[in-house]
C-alpha cells in the first residue's frame, strides 16, 4: 500500500471523526440551548409567581387591615356606649348622694338653731318673760334628727366590667364577616341526656332524664343537620 493511500485513509477518518464530533457538538449546544431555554422560563415564571404572591399577599394585609379597621371602630363605639353608660350611672349615684346629704344638712342646720335660741333665752334676764314663753319655746325646739332613706354607696364594678368581653362578643356576632351560621341539630341522633327545645338550635343537659340502658355509658352527643 502506497504512502499516499495510507495518507488519504488516514485524512478520510479524520474528517468522518471530526464530522462526528461536530455533530456532537452540535447537538450539545442544542441540548444547552434547551435547557437555558428552560432555565429562563422557569425564571420568567418564578417572577410572576412572586408578583402575583406579592399582590396577593397585599390584598391580603389590605383586607386584614381593613377588619382591623372596622374592630376598632366597633370596639370605640362600644365604648363610647359604655363610658356614656357609666356616666349617667354616676351622675345618678352621686346626685343621690348629693340630695341625701342636703337633707341631712338642713336638719343639722334647724338643730343649729335650736341650739341658739334656746342658749338666747337663757341669757335674757327677764325671768317672768322666760317663765311665760318657756313652754311654748321648749314645744318648738322638739326638733329631732330623722336620718334620710340610706343609700347603697358600694360601685359594683361587676355590671361595667364582669360581662364586658362576653356582651362585646355577642353584639360583635352581627359584625362578623362571614357572619356566624345558627346550627341546627337532628333530635332523632340526641342522646337521652340531652333535651332540644322546639326550633332545634339550643340542646342541654339533663342528667336526671332516663336514659336507654345500651347507651348510659355513651357520651352525650347530637349530630347537626342543616345551617341557617
């Protein structure tokens, strides 16, 4: 076999092993190219995930604020009802008081001036004069202190203070947003300790009701039906 053959084969394979490599190549770069096309797509859409989380996340803090906002202005009204509550309470208490204590200083004044003009006639020198008056004098002095009807002066800060949270809770059921459903349970899953009242929304206890042998050791339970 001649050099040059030798030469050409060699030349031949070269190029059928560059060709190839090429093609590797090739093929490499398209496969990168789709992966970076995947790449900045699932960058493009992790962006607009966080925009959309992002906005959703300030509608949200938009409406909590919004609720907060509208607790606050029921709680201020509720306040303002009950420090007016409070008021009037107190005015009427101390006005009480205050015309209780009149009556009583007007007495403490007509025993003032008993006391004085009984202390007058005594120094009045004029003993036959005092003699003459002093019956009818000591029939108009028989003045008497006459305590007025007591008063109960104790503040029972229970009434303002006990059940605030509690009647707070229950006028704030008709601001609830979505408002609290009535429940309504099934009398025919009561157990026989419990007692429904006729619209089926309240049950209780009654541990004296007789109960079905099978089911005195079951806990007291009643399935709802429907809500309102």
């Amino acid at each position: 076999m001649s050099n040059n053959h030798i030469k050409d084969t060699n030349n031949f394979c070269n190029k059928s092993l560059l060709t190839d490599h090429r093609e590797k190549l090739i093929q490499a770069i398209k496969h990168i190219k789709h992966e970076s096309d995947e790449c900045w797509n699932a960058e493009r859409e992790t962006y607009i995930q966080s925009v959309s989380v992002e906005n959703a996340f300030e509608d949200l803090e938009r409406e909590v604020r919004a609720e907060y906002e509208n607790l606050h202005r029921f709680l201020e009204a509720e306040e303002d009802m009950d420090m007016e509550r409070l008021r009037k309470e107190r005015e009427k208490r101390v006005k009480q008081l205050r015309e209780r204590e009149r009556k009583i200083a007007d007495q403490g004044r007509d025993l003032e001036r008993a006391i004085d003009t009984l202390n007058n006639k005594l120094k009045e020198e004029d003993s036959p004069k005092l003699l003459k008056e002093i019956k009818d004098l000591l029939k108009r002095c028989q003045v008497k202190f006459i305590p007025p009807p007591a008063l109960n002066s104790e503040v029972r800060s229970g009434q303002f203070v006990g059940p605030l949270q509690y009647r707070i809770w229950k006028h704030m059921k008709s601001s609830l947003y979505p408002n609290i459903s009535s429940l309504t349970f099934d009398p025919d899953t009561a157990h026989p300790l419990l007692a429904l009242d006729s619209t089926f929304t309240s049950v209780w206890f009654e541990e004296s009701k007789d109960a079905a042998t099978e089911e005195e050791d079951s806990s007291p339970a009643v399935s709802p039906t429907t809500t309102a």
